[in-house]
C-alpha cells in the first residue's frame, strides 16, 4: 500500500482510518488523489497524521493533484484536513454544503487555509458533466448533480465518483444513503451505473445499498469502510445480507486493514493489509 503505482496502472487504496473514509487513487499518468480522510469527534487519533501522512512521506509525494472532500462530515474532513497541511495541493473538491449549513470550525479553517494557499476550490455545478481524463483513466462526478439540493441533510449529497479504465470501472459514493442512490438511479442508465468495485454507502449502514442500487452497479466487490467494533454497528447485518444473496465479495477495512484495488484496464490485483493478495472465491 505504501508504494507507488506502476505506472499505466489505475490503483485506489482504500485506508484503514477506523470509523471514517479515506482512499488515494494514483492515476495511470502519476497524478494522485485523496478522496476524504477520516477522523472523528472526540477520538485523539488524527488519522491524517497517523495514516495519511506516513503513507505520502514513504512514497515521496509532496503533492496531491486533486483532494475530494465527498461531503462536510468530520469522519471524512478531519484526517483529509490534517493531512493537507503538509503537502500542496493542486485542487480542492468540495460540495459545497459546509459553507451554507456550517460544518464547524475545523471544516471553515480547511477551507481558509486552501483559499490562503490559493488552491482552486471546484464544486458540481464545476465539475458534473465533464470527463476528467488521466491518460488511460477517466474520471466522472456523478452526483449531487449539477448542484446540492439544500434541502437533503449532508450525506445524500455526497459526491459521488466513477473512475474508469479500459473495461473496469469503480464507484466511490461517500456516504451517500438510499435517497441520493435512487436519484442516481433516475439520472444515469445502467450502463453508466456499472461497476467492478463499489466504496458502499456510509460505511455499510442499513440506510444505504438499497437493493436496486446493489442490482444496477452489480459490483464483483464491495469496500466497507468502518472502525473496528465502531459503536454505529457498522457495517449493518442487512447490507452484509444484501452483498452476500448477489454474490459480492464483502471487504470490510474493520477486518482486511487498508485494501488494494488496482488495474491495466483489463487485469485487476486485489490485496489487503491483513490478508495479503486476494481473489473471488
Ligand atoms: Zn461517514
């Protein structure tokens, strides 16, 4: 986990951050992203300092091309916000609901410190609908799209990502909960909804992963990121239930640690801290 990408490679490590979210995506043309970073309140475990930040000092990297923020929650800014301080960054993407509803000190000062440093601060109405493109990779906001609907409470406003490459594809949704999946789900056609590997839904709780979600990205695999022994029952029985009847594999950081996933567009390498290399059964 804590090399480099081979180069024409898609990998995204989803890190073990305890109860939170974090994963960095190294594109095949060396460009890097960090997609949240975890923490949570009341926990002295600064996982930006304890995760984040070791990983990017043992791989040389002194700068993140693009940090996603999927939604102004502290399990996913607090790590991403700590870790920020010592690298520089070439965008910030944020949806932008922190700023309207308040999101806490901690949030405002990420935000003051990117705009210090002059870092473009991009939202959806930016970024849906464009194709970013990294070599052989693309990359795609899905949702909220093409803006937040300030009427929905933070996690159904979760930016939701697609990377693909060659014929594989991964979706990473935030914590995104049943109402923002079926949006998605009335948005976009199946085929744009497929994917190989799927970052469910607020670390596996019972709200997200509604069964017509599951059946319209049909994944081969499934990333539950969650603490071990969190005290939010994460993930839920019922969403473990859901996976298993569709023959998805189950990779819960709570038990594999940080988990691999990577490409040539064809080929896919899967490994976890834990466990080492994995395959489907
Ligand atoms: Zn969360």
């Amino acid at each position: 986990l804590r090399n480099d990408c081979p180069k024409g490679h898609l990998r995204i490590n989803f890190l073990d951050v305890g109860q939170g979210d974090s994963a960095i995506i190294d594109m095949p043309d060396g460009r890097m992203l960090l997609v949240d970073g975890g923490g949570a309140v009341g926990n002295p475990v600064d996982p930006g300092r304890t995760v984040i930040a070791p990983i990017l000092r043992n791989r040389r990297r002194k700068h993140v091309d693009i940090a996603v923020l999927t939604h102004p929650h502290p399990d996913h800014f607090t790590g991403l916000a700590s870790a920020l301080t010592s690298v520089s960054v070439g965008e910030f993407w944020d949806n932008g609901q922190g700023e309207k509803d308040g999101a806490g000190p901690l949030y405002a000062r990420l935000l003051a410190d990117l705009r210090s440093r002059r870092v473009p601060i991009r939202r959806p109405s930016e970024l849906c609908g464009t194709v970013f493109h990294f070599a052989q990779a693309q990359l795609r906001v899905l949702s909220p799209c093409p803006a937040i609907d300030p009427s929905l409470h933070g996690n159904n406003n979760s930016i939701i990502l697609s990377i693909s490459m060659g014929t594989k594809r991964a979706m990473l949704v935030g914590d995104a909960e049943e109402t923002e999946e079926s949006k998605l789900l009335k948005e976009l056609r199946q085929q744009d909804l497929q994917a190989d590997i799927l970052k469910v839904g607020h670390h596996g709780s019972r709200t997200s992963s509604s069964a017509p979600f599951l059946d319209a990205v049909r994944p081969s695999w499934a990333v539950l990121s969650c603490g071990v022994r969190n005290r939010f029952g994460h993930p839920h029985p019922r969403t473990l239930n859901e996976l298993s009847r569709r023959k998805i594999f189950p990779l819960r950081t709570d038990l594999l640690g940080g988990i691999s996933w990577e490409t040539d567009g064809e080929r896919v390498w899967m490994s976890s801290a834990v466990s080492g290399r994995l395959s489907l059964p």
